[in-house]
C-alpha cells in the first residue's frame, strides 16, 4: 500500500517511509492512496486479543514489512500495559461505557500509537543501520508517551518542544524525569500552538531535515492515526452486538487526532454510529462543528491542559476527504487558513458529528457528578466527555488519561487524591529541562549540538 500527502506535492511512499518521514515535505499530511473495506472480516475478528487484533489491523497498511517482524513488534508494544485487556470497556449504565485508555506507561492514550511507534522507529534504526532524531510538540500527554516509546532505544534521539507552565506538573514530571541520555524536553515560552508553528517551520527546512534524519512524533505521523484506529474497533467489538450499530465515540480532544481516528475506522466499514467532539474552554473543534466556521482564537489555560489547542493539526486530514480527495483544494483551504485564521466549511453531518464546550466550573462539577452516580473517577479530559449525552444512543465515552494525572483537581472536588506508584516514583528524581524561545532557530542550534549522528 502506498501513502499520499493530503498537497498531492510529494511523491507517494510506502509506510516504513512515510512513518519515518512523518511530516511530508510539500507540508501535507500523509494517507492511504485508498481506505480498505474491513466489513466483510468483523466477524472474524471477535475473538482477538487487542495484539492479535492490532496485527491483523495494521498488516494491511505496513506492507513492507515482513509479518513475523510486525507481529513481534506489535506484541512488544503492548507488554507494559497495567491491565490485561489493554483497552478494558466498563459498564457504567444503561447506554453507557467508558473505554479507558489510560493502562500503558504514563496513564494516557497515547501510548497506544507511541509504544508501537518507538518500536518500529527502533526496527527501522536496525535494518537500515542509520540513526534518526525525533521531534514533536506536546500539550500534555503526547510528549511524556512519545519518550517512554523510545527511551533509551539506540540509535535515536527524541526533542520534545511543550508550553512551560502550561501542563500538569506531573505530565512534565514524566518527560523530564528519565534520566535517559537521548531524551531532551524543550520548554518553551509561549503555547501550544506557538510549539505546533515552529514544529512544521523546522520540518519546512528540508536540508535541516535530511542531515539530521528528521522524524514527526506528532499526531502528524500517521502511525499514530492507524494505531488509534484499533481501539475503536476492539471496543466496537467488545459490544453487544445488539448495541454496535447505534453506539457513538465521545471523545475528549483538542488536535483532532484521536476522533479521525475513528472516523477513519468508519470510513473502512466499520457500522460506527457517530462521534461526539468533546471539547474544553479552547473551542474551536466545537464552533467549528456547530456553526461551520475553523477560527483562531486565544489559547486559554484550563484544568484540562492537553486539550488547550487552537489549532487542530490532524484536520487537514479530514479536509482532504471533505475536498473530494483535491489536493490542489487542500492547498486553497490551508492557504486561506493560514492568510486569514479562519474558513467556512459546510454540509457536516449532524448525525455523524457533533460537539460539546466545557468550562472549567462545568469540568469540576461533571467530576463530582460523576463519582456521585457512577462510583466512578474521571480525570479533566474524560470529564468533558460526558457534559451532554446523548439518550438515544448507547455512548462509549474514551478515557484519555488516569485522574492519577491531576491528583490536585480530583482531591479539589471529591476529597480523594487518586495515585499511581510510577508518578509517586517521578517526584523524588530532579527535572532536566532546557528552555528555549518558539523559534526554528533556537530549536535547530539546538539539535545540531545534540542529535545523535
């Protein structure tokens, strides 16, 4: 199978390549020349394991290379996950589930793509007997699992860029906390965002990116999207099957990433109802969503920190497939984007998308509320998740992260301070962090002095 850039400007590649190229060098994002069509083997996936259920997901996609190898590194990927069942979906009610997502190594749902990503990017340092260095940008979550996918793997070296003072204390704990000499976390002054924009201006200098072997770790890289995929559909699964075709993904995000993955598994034929965008303060996903319009606004801190974006960098995929897979459209949408801060879109269907804004006053109290009804603790993501659902359909709402992550808010409301022994462990090692300005210079200097060659 071959990859596409969403600009229809770079050449397709093959998925090793387009894994290890992440960001394609027209500035587009990569996808699948054509979606497979899993409808006709749903049935004969109901008895997997999540594994066995990822390798036989992603074998259609990595075709280049050799299925004992994907298998293996796929096993590997899922060693280091608390619970059994990986991706356990828990009854909560009638019409209701939570998938949690929060078992790996830092407690979020990004070790599902970034322990699988950290893998092949090691498989890749093997076989092609070169080194590669990894950058991405964090708003929380994405940075700590994008180090544990690759501490310590020779042959490469990870940059994480995050917004200083702007993520959890513990969430910065877990990417400066290591010890590993190939980890560097970069904090910078400004946003999420500000990250985001110097991120894709360093990816834009190509001769940077060719000497130093220049990988995206970002929801950019479409690993990520494809391992995202498979636990929607071993959810989907794991229903009754009376319930799969009229169940709806609630889904906590702020880049996009995690509910294209979705959609993307329903493009491939899978029966997924809908999908609610649950979105916090930060709101553009949901303006855009009820009123059509993709702006800009002001990035505002709240209790839920990964979720404070204004810019959604995976919707460019989701543009592409609105624009009748144009590329030459594609362009005409981002330019004008770019150029003005905003673009009106049109024909989105009610009944497949909607969305939802969370204050922080309302995340507080959906926290209590839900520990009141349910017994159950949810962290300030996943607490977005369920401030409107919907009756008349059976919601499955993703846990993002461990509310071990935000013990201050948890103890704020409910009076419990929910703990996890690998954090307990992080706060008596020192922090390494080195900060910087949100410039392509000072993030290039400093990967020249420090890339492993």
């Amino acid at each position: 199978m071959k990859y596409v850039s969403t600009r229809g400007q770079t050449p397709a590649l093959g998925f090793s390549d387009a894994v290890a190229t992440g960001l394609a060098p027209d500035g587009g994002l990569f996808l699948p020349e054509s979606l497979p069509d899993f409808s006709a083997k749903l049935a004969g996936f109901e008895q997997l394991g999540y594994a066995e259920l990822c390798y036989e997901f992603l074998r259609v996609f990595a075709t280049d290379i050799p299925a004992d190898t994907l298998r293996a590194l796929i096993a590997q990927s899922y060693t280091q996950f608390a619970d059994p069942a990986i991706a356990p979906l828990k009854p909560l009610a009638k019409n209701l589930y939570v998938l949690e997502l929060f078992h790996g190594p830092t407690l979020a749902f990004k070790d599902f793509a970034l322990q699988l990503l950290g893998n092949l990017y090691a498989h890749q340092c093997r076989v092609r007997r070169e080194t590669i260095n990894v950058l991405g940008a964090t708003s929380g979550d994405t940075g700590a699992a994008a180090i544990h996918g690759l501490l310590g793997k020779p042959g490469t070296a990870i940059f994480i860029l995050y917004p200083d003072g702007r993520v959890s204390p513990l969430q910065e704990r877990q990417m400066t906390c290591t010890g590993a000499p190939n980890v560097f976390a970069l904090a910078i002054e400004g946003t999420f965002d500000d990250a985001q924009t110097a991120l894709k201006e360093v990816f834009a200098d190509q001769e940077f990116r060719r000497r130093q072997r220049l990988s995206a770790v970002n929801s950019i890289n479409l690993a990520r999207i494809l391992a995202q995929c498979v636990y929607y559909l071993y959810a989907w699964l794991k229903l009754p099957a009376s319930e799969r075709g009229n169940v709806e993904f609630v889904v906590p995000t702020g880049n996009f990433g995690n509910v294209l993955a979705g959609w993307l598994l329903q493009k491939m034929g899978v029966p997924i109802r809908g999908f609610q965008v649950a979105t916090n303060q930060n709101d553009i996903l949901h303006r855009l969503f009820t009123t059509g319009e993709y702006r800009v606004g002001a990035v505002q801190p709240s209790l839920a920190p990964s979720m404070d974006i204004q810019v959604a960098s995976n919707f460019e995929r989701f543009i592409y497939f609105a624009a009748g897979r144009d590329p030459a459209k594609v362009r005409a949408v981002m330019a004008t984007f770019k150029q003005t801060g905003a673009y009106r879109f049109e024909g989105f269907d009610p009944d497949i998308f909607s969305a939802t804004r969370t204050t922080d006053e309302e995340i507080a109290s959906i926290i209590a509320r839900v520990y009141r009804d349910f017994g159950y603790i949810t962290d300030p993501h996943t607490a977005c998740g369920f401030k409107a659902l919907r009756s008349d359909r059976v919601n499955v709402v993703l846990a993002t992260a461990s509310p071990a992550k935000f013990p201050e808010t948890i103890k704020q409301v409910i009076g419990l301070e929910p703990t996890d022994p690998s954090l307990e462990m992080l706060k008596t090692k020192p922090i390494v962090k080195h900060r910087l300005s949100a410039t392509p210079e000072a993030i290039r200097a400093f990967i020249d002095a420090r890339a492993v060659s």
